[in-house]
C-alpha cells in the first residue's frame, strides 16, 4: 500500500517547499519510489510538465529531487494571479477558467474531484506520496471547501506533520494556537510537527518542545537548521523577492524591475549564481542603477497592465537613458512584448485596456489570443550558436521587421528579434540564461571571460545537501515510519 504524508504549515512561507523537495530526494536517495504532490498552488511561477500542461515550479523543482518525470497530476490545480483579486485557474495542466477570490471559494468543491482524481494517479506504483500544503490550516474562514491542506488530508485521509518557522518567531504559539483553533475532525489528522530554519544551539529550544508537547501532545520530528544550501534552488514565489539583498558589486551589473505580475523570475536564477554578476532586483519606487550594463524584463501574467506600472514607476524613462548609454537589454517573454512597438488586447484577455504602447526598443507587435502556447522546447541561440532547452507559457503573436533577425529557433520555428545593432534582445524561451554555454557567450560578450558553473548540477547538488542535512536532524524512526 502507497503510504502519504503531508507536511502544512503554521503560515505561509515557512519552508514546507524546500523540506518536501529534501525529504523527495532523502527517500530517492534510499532507493524508495517517492513522489511530490500539492493539491493546489498560487503561483505565477509554472513549468511545463512532462506529460504536458502547466505546475508550479516548486512541483518541478520537487520531481527533480524525486529523480521522477514531472507530472500535471502534482500539481491539480494551479492559481495565476492576474490581479489583486482575481487568477487565472489552471486544473491538470490546462486553462478551467478565471476567478476573483471570492468567487473561486465557491468554485472550489467542483475541484476536488480531479485533486483526489490526481492524487491516486500519483500514488499508483509508488512508495511514497509528500503533499505540501497551502497557506496555514489556521485559516478558518476558508475551511468550507478547502482542497489545498485539511480538506484534502481529511477527504484523501493523508496523515499531516505541522512545519513551524522559528525565523520569524512565536513558534511556541502558532503551533499551540493552530492546535486549539483546528476542530477536533482536522486536529486528529496531525501526527507531529517540524520545528524549521532554527539557528544557533538546538539544546536551548529544548523547553520549548517540552511546552508545545505539554499543550498539545504532539511529537516533534526535528528541528531544522537554516538550510544554507536552499539559497542554491529555483526561488519559488514571489515573496522570495523582498528578502533577496544587493551582494557586493560585482563585475556586471544586471537590472531586473520587479514587476506587480512578474512571472517565471526564477529564469534569472543561472545569473544570480554567477560569482561575477552582480543581479539587483529593482523595487517599486526605486530607480533603475545608471551603472547596470544589462536590464532584463522577465515574464508578465500581465503584460499590458506592467507595462502600464512600469511607466508608473518611470522605468521606461530609466530603460531609456540605459540605451543611450550604450546599455543593452533582455526580455523574457511578456518582457519580449514590451520590447515592441504596440500591444492589443481587443478580446480583453488581460483586462479592460484594449491596447497600450511598448517601449518602442524593437519593431514588432503583439497581438493577444486565447490560445495558450505551453510546451517544452529544445532550441538553439542564433545570436550565439548553442544549444538551448526551456519552455514556452504565454498568450499572444508577436510579427514584426525585427522578427526578420530572430534570437532563437525553437523546434525549428524562428522565435524571438534582435534589434539592428544587436543591443536589444527579446525571446519566448523561458529558461535562456539556464543554459551553461548561452550563459558564458553572454557574459564574455560583456568582457567576463573563463569557464562558467554547471547550473543543473549546481541544483541537484543542493538537493543532495539538504537530503543529507535533513537525514541527520530529523528523528530517524519517525522517517522510517513513513515507508514501512
């Protein structure tokens, strides 16, 4: 019998992502048939599956750790934000639908049908099934139909492990809290909890432990360190972004706008591991960096409406100053769309503004349609001539006279434009700057010369120092429980 665990959170960002992917590849490395599931993630950050259809990243990141083909079915259901209210709904991969938070609570019993449909697809011929939850447990106002952590776990009858984060404090009481606010059908689910990203000497959160045993009668399974070789992984989501600090200058400096609907960032991983780049992630309110030798526009759930805030910001006027500078610039697909002349939306597919000028930085337009491109796509660079691999997620047709100089073919397709001198660069292909030799002619083009990091090995070798890292703080007979 496929034995399920499911780790939830006392609030959101507590690590459960990083400690499903560690404890995927702690069992893969056993020998044991593991793999990752998530009923329901919110997320601008989605990868292409295998068996095609978009998940989260963190399901991809997580079927990596499980050395296991990536699956629609790890990730039932998938939330795009669009707006402050509204998402875009994705259910096994494709397009179900659109919905303001208010109106997807009540969508959300017609869900659970092809959650629990994915779940027994995904514990077929497997040993072990690690659910990550959503949010907190201890959001009671949305328990009446919730698929993404007690629902789930009561309806599928999957055990939980509370994950608490002692980082940011009260530990003690979000564990005993959630403990007393569950009703007693949820709080039965539980069979212990996870103390995560402790620092300093675990023998002194020792009475701790005894108090939360004391007011709850849970068992705790670890406590985990701060995992340093988490820094080392995909960012997840978005909230990633306001921790991430400035390093030291670096030998080039690369300028990202953070965008109010940015998407896919994680493409800008590859260059924020590279010792000799300096990545500044560019907040609402501050300006670009006049000594940025390289701006990068990442993916958009929304590109008219960050084009929009990117004006708001006054980037457009920064991005122009970086060009008569001599500077150059990168845009990852919704990025490549306001690279370009004009964007339309006469079907009103992003939202009520029916078109909007781009930056005018290349000859081409887009034009919006409700057919979603999402696919994996081996490619090669025609700015470089090397290979590449990645995926395509996005809406829209862009043509254009700089389409004539395309960055890329994708799968035989021309994709992508190159300015005419050459300084301008946009592409569907998410993934570029993952590609080892794309990613060295890139920064040599820039003077950094020298063999660059095997970015792919690089993760999985974080994987591996998590798993081993986990092995060694987590109760050994609480993981054996698990598998037998």
């Amino acid at each position: 019998m496929t034995r399920a665990i499911m780790l939830q959170g006392t609030g959101s960002d507590v690590g459960k992502t990083v400690l499903v992917a560690g404890l995927c590849r702690l069992f893969a490395n056993r020998g044991v048939r593991v793999r990752p599931f998530k009923p329901q993630n919110m997320s601008n950050n989605a990868a292409v599956a295998e068996d095609g259809g978009e998940i989260g990243r963190a399901q991809w990141l997580q079927s990596l750790a499980a050395r296991v083909p990536s699956s629609v079915h790890m990730n039932p259901v998938l939330l795009k934000p669009q707006s402050e209210t509204g998402s875009q709904i994705i259910v096994q991969g494709k397009v179900w639908g659109h919905a303001k938070g208010r109106d997807y609570q009540a969508l959300k019993p017609q869900l659970l049908g092809a959650v629990l449909e994915s779940f027994a697809t995904m514990r077929a011929g497997t040993d072990l099934v690690i659910v990550e939850g959503a949010g907190s447990p201890a959001e009671i106002n949305l328990r009446r139909g919730d698929i993404a952590n007690m629902g789930f776990a009561t309806r599928a009858n999957v055990p939980v492990v509370l994950v608490g984060d002692i980082d940011r404090g009260g530990v003690i009481a979000s564990l005993v809290g959630t403990y007393h606010i569950l009703p007693e059908e949820d709080r039965r689910m539980i069979r212990g909890y996870l103390i995560n990203k402790f620092r300093g000497d675990v023998s002194l959160f020792a009475e701790g432990i005894e108090a939360i045993g004391g007011f709850t009668g849970w068992q705790c399974h670890g406590v985990v360190p701060w995992l340093k070789a988490a820094s080392r992984l995909p960012a997840e989501d978005s909230v990633v972004l306001e921790r991430l600090a400035r390093r030291s200058a670096g030998a080039l400096k690369v300028a990202v706008p953070v965008l109010s609907r940015i998407a896919n960032f994680d493409d800008l991983d590859p260059l924020r591991a590279e010792p000799d780049v300096d990545l500044v992630f560019v907040r609402p309110g501050e300006r670009l960096p006049a000594d940025a030798a390289l701006v990068v526009l990442p993916g958009s759930k929304s590109t008219i409406g960050d084009l929009l805030d990117l004006r708001e910001q006054g980037w457009d006027r920064d991005i122009a100053a970086h060009m008569r500078r001599g500077g150059r610039v990168v845009g990852i697909c919704g990025g490549y769309q306001m690279l370009g002349r004009m964007v339309y939306d006469p079907l009103g597919i992003e939202g009520t503004v029916a078109e909007t000028p781009g930056l005018g930085l290349l000859d081409i337009e887009t034009e919006m349609a409700p057919e979603k491109t999402v696919r994996n796509s081996l490619a090669v660079s025609k700015e470089y001539d090397v290979p590449l691999s990645g995926y395509e997620i996005h809406l829209g047709v862009t043509t254009g006279g700089d389409c004539e100089r395309p960055s890329a073919v994708i799968d035989g397709r021309p994709d992508g434009a190159i300015s005419p001198d050459g300084r301008v660069m946009g592409t569907y292909l998410h993934g570029l700057f993952g590609s080892d030799a794309y990613r060295a002619k890139l920064l040599a083009s820039f003077g950094l010369a020298g063999e660059r990091m095997d970015y792919r090995a690089s993760v999985d070798a974080a994987l591996d120092d998590i798993a081993r890292e986990l092995e060694t703080v987590l109760d050994p007979a609480w993981l054996d429980s698990l598998v037998h």
